[in-house]
C-alpha cells in the first residue's frame, strides 16, 4: 500500500466551531476531476491496528462538517475514514454561476467521482475491508455504486436512502411542465427556494434533536455558501432518471453485497416504503426501522443513535 503525499493536492478550508472540532488528524484537500471540476475531501489514516476503511457519503445539501461527530465514533472504533462532497454542493467547486442552486445534469457524473475517487484514492492508500456509507441521496448513489463496482466493497450501510418520495407524481408533472417554458438550470416550479432564510427548529424535518440542528445552523452561518437554497429542474430531471434505474427489474437483485439499510418510519424527505421495498429486492440486506424520529438519523437524539450504533457495530463484526 503506497503511503499519502498530500503535498500533491491544494489544500482545503473546512469549519469548526468553538465546541465542535474536526477530529485529530484531519487532511483536508480538493481533487480536480478530468473536467477540471474541483472535489473536497477529508480523509483520517489510520495503518495501524486499524478494522479497515469508512467512506462516508452526505446527502443533498449536506457537507463533510455535519459528519464531524460521527467520523469520531467511526476513528474510536480504530477505522479510517474518507469522505467528499458531492460535485455542486459543500465546498466541492458548483457547476453554474449561481452557487445558490442545485444542479446536477445527471448522477452519471457523481457516480463517475465516486469510481475516481476509489481508484485513485482509496484503493492505493487505504487498508481493507471497505465498507462504503452513504445517507439520503448519498444512498442513492452509494447502492449505484454497489451494483456497478460490486468488487470494491465488503459491506453497505444505508442511512434513510433515497429510493422515493412521496411526491414523486408532483415532481414529475412539475418537472415536464417546465420543460415546456423553463429552462433546466431554473428553479422547480414548487421548490420553494428559502434564498438564505433559516428553518427554525420546530419547523424542521431533519431530526428531533435541537442542540445537533442548531449546530448545524452554525456552521452554515460561518460560510452560507457551503448549502444551497433551491431545487433546479435538471436536479429533479437527474433525480427521476436515476429512480428509474435502480426499479429496473434485476437491477437491484444483482446486488450480493451485504447491506444495512436504517429506516425511519416516520421519515418526511423520503418514503420508506419506497426503501423497504428496496430492502426487499436485496439479496443481503438487513433493515432496521426506527420509530419517532426524522430523516437525518445520524443526526438524531442519543436514544435513537444508541439504538444506531448497536446495529452499525453487530453488522459490521459478523
């Protein structure tokens, strides 16, 4: 295994606030990709006494910082850890000139991150077994990549993946209405962008924790520009089209990884009978549903993320 040189990259910023840090060890850099567009990474090596590597993948409009506290716990369990921002969001370079939107032309172009960022990174630098986590639209693209590159993996964790909304109808006619008179790097027609207005905590749908949701509010507050404000119709285009893939019939029944896929019942971003669903379909998934808590599971109180890590620790140490 060759050993890091991150004197070859260009080193990225990241945030921190008075009383949550980047765990010890942090490299923090951008890789540009064959079209020149620039990805941050954070990475913590461990090759000593280590259980092998985490890649740990955020959801739409998230950032690598939100993670900080669970790629602690991933560290104290002597595992090392990588992560990135997806193309077009967190510090990762955005692909149109207003940075405020979500746009992407197609998920063809993470899933193409994802594969340089394995073969050019993980691979040589990073000890086995790999064991690729992915949140949201994270767990879209993570099960993509468990079907496309099935040799590259030893497990799957999924964490409120996003397999279906329960307003796929409204996005579809909203999304084929623009096509009409709209153009594809427009607003969606319904998205309703905030343009900077923070959701307060009791109207939020992410988790039913306030101090983590508020920490989050903090970090953005340091650099607004790390989130986006609003849905493009190419992002709704690209989400439709990617479903579309993966509920093709013995699309997803190729899957041997084993997967651990958490579920929460009571979720309002994603539907979870789209991911149980899923869960059945998958030769080797385990699904674990929780009650009375929102999407951002990692993100949730201690009793639910108690609940969590029992079920993260006894899958990974079958």
């Amino acid at each position: 295994m060759e050993e890091f040189d991150i004197s070859k990259y260009e080193i990225a910023p990241y945030l921190e606030l008075d009383d949550y840090k980047a765990p010890e060890g942090i490299k923090s850099y951008f890789i540009t990709m064959k079209d020149d567009i620039k990805i941050r990474v954070c990475h913590w090596l461990n090759n000593k006494n280590t259980n092998g590597t985490i890649i740990l993948q955020q959801g739409h409009n998230e950032f690598i910082e939100k993670y900080f506290e669970t790629i602690q716990e991933f560290i104290d369990r002597e595992y090392s850890v990588i992560c990135f921002d997806w193309r077009g969001q967190g510090m990762s370079d955005r692909l149109l000139q207003d940075t405020n939107k979500s746009y992407i032309e197609d998920f063809q172009q993470h899933d193409k991150d994802l594969e340089y960022i394995l073969e050019n990174i993980i691979e040589k630098y990073f000890p086995k077994p790999l064991i690729g986590i992915g949140h949201s639209m994270g767990g879209c693209l993570m099960l993509s990549a468990f079907h496309n590159f099935p040799e590259k993996f030893d497990f799957g964790i999924l964490s409120a993946p996003m397999f279906g909304f329960k307003n796929e109808k409204f996005l579809r006619i909203a999304s084929s209405a623009m096509n009409i008179f709209k153009k594809n790097t427009d607003f969606l027609i319904g998205s309703k962008p905030n343009m900077g207005k923070e959701t307060p905590f009791e109207k939020n749908d992410l988790t039913t924790d306030k101090y983590r949701y508020k920490r989050t509010q903090q970090l953005v507050r340091k650099k607004p520009s790390v989130r986006l404000w609003g849905v493009t119709n190419s992002f709704a285009k690209a989400v439709n089209n990617r479903f579309k893939i993966i509920r093709k019939k013995n699309w997803a029944e190729k899957i041997t990884l084993p997967i651990l896929i958490i579920n929460s019942l009571n979720d309002k971003v994603v539907d979870p009978e789209k991911i149980k669903e899923m869960s059945k379909r998958l030769k080797k998934s385990k699904i674990i549903n929780f009650q009375n808590c929102e999407h951002e599971i990692f993100m949730e109180n201690d009793n639910h993320r108690i609940k969590l890590w029992k079920s993260i620790d006894e899958f990974i140490n079958l």
